[in-house]
C-alpha cells in the first residue's frame, strides 16, 4: 500500500510541476492578488494518469487592487484552460461551470449563510482547508487559509470556556449570527451530508 501511495504521490507531482512550467501567462495575470489551488486527487497528491484537474481561483480581496482585473480574470482561466489541454489532461468538469473566481472576504462572509452550499462557496472553503495545495501565488494561498481558519474562531473570546467553532445556517440577526435563544441554548455543530459540487465525494 505505501509504494502504491508513494507512486500516485510521485505521478502527482511530476504532472503538478509539468503543468506549472506551462503557466508563466497564469502567474502574469494572477500577479499578488490572486492564487490557484488543486483540490481532489491532485490535491491529496493521489492523481493516477486519468486523472482530470480540480482547482479554485481565489483572490485576496473583493476590492482592487487586490484581486485581478476582469480581463486579467478571463486570461488565467484561458491559460488554465489552455495548459491543461496542452499536457494532455483532462478538460475541466461541467464544460468549466466551477472555473470561477471567489475571494477570501466571499468565504469568510458566507460561513453559516443559507447560500453558502449555492455558491459554491462552502465547497471551495472546506477543500481549501481539507485536501488543497496551492499551483500558483502560495503567499496569496497561506494568507487565505489563516484568514479562512481565524473566521472560524472570531467568536471564542466571548466565550471561551465553551467555545465550539460551528456556524448556523441562518438567523435573524444577520447571516451566521445566533440569535439570543440560540445562545442560551448553546453551540450545536451542523452536520451535513451533500455531494460536492464537480465531485463524487460526500462530506458527513
């Protein structure tokens, strides 16, 4: 069983660095505003040779100059597109429905909202924190999963003797904010049981 994970771990990796010497236009057009991260079997380093791409586009910033520009947007997709084709991968699941820019202020601000599985968003967060490792703009990569990870515990100084890290899908006093009678109940964890959007996978 080890020498068959060293040798996915190894295939992985030799397509990942195979992929990013492709991407000087990608790394361009991302500059210090954006990143890209793999997910699923490349990002678990576990790629077989029939294995097709699954990444996010996330930007530091809904506002500029902190996340590329519109037509800077549409140029890396299209160099992702583009490089995959080229090194022989498969094309991007849902004809491209999920090759969509989010930003880190989006995945913090959807946390227990009653769209976030809709957008995609709790997706992209959880896989960020789960399963990912970052093909372009690390620093842009490390700074969102500290701001991701600090989101989930904004509220332990208020409470830290009890603190749990769990958000409620929806209240009346603003999205992922518990009302008082939630409170005085105390925190409960959200279970859930969906399929991930572009994926076979199910989180419980």
């Amino acid at each position: 069983m080890t020498e068959f994970l060293e040798s996915r771990r190894a295939e992985s990796d030799k397509r990942v660095d195979r992929l990013l010497s492709q991407l000087a236009k990608a790394q361009k057009h991302a500059g210090a505003s954006a990143c890209v991260y793999l997910t699923g079997s490349f990002g678990r380093g576990e790629a077989s040779s029939h294995s097709d791409l699954d990444l996010f586009i996330l930007s530091r910033s809904d506002e500029s100059p902190r996340r590329p520009s519109r037509l800077e947007e549409i140029c890396l997709k299209a160099d992702l597109i583009e490089q995959t084709r080229a090194i022989g991968l498969p094309e991007f699941s849902g004809d491209g429905e999920y090759l969509a820019l989010y930003t880190v202020d989006k995945l913090v601000r959807t946390l227990g909202c009653p769209n976030d599985d809709a957008s995609n968003t709790f997706t992209a967060r959880l896989l960020l924190l789960l399963e990912s490792r970052p093909l372009i703009g690390k620093e842009v990569y490390d700074e969102a999963v500290h701001e991701v990870l600090k989101a989930y515990w904004r509220d332990y100084d208020d409470h830290p003797k009890d603190f749990m890290p769990t958000f409620w899908p929806t209240t009346s006093h603003g999205c992922g904010e518990p009302s008082a009678s939630t409170m005085r109940r105390g925190p409960r964890p959200i279970r859930r049981k969906r399929r991930l959007s572009g994926s076979s996978r199910t989180t419980s």
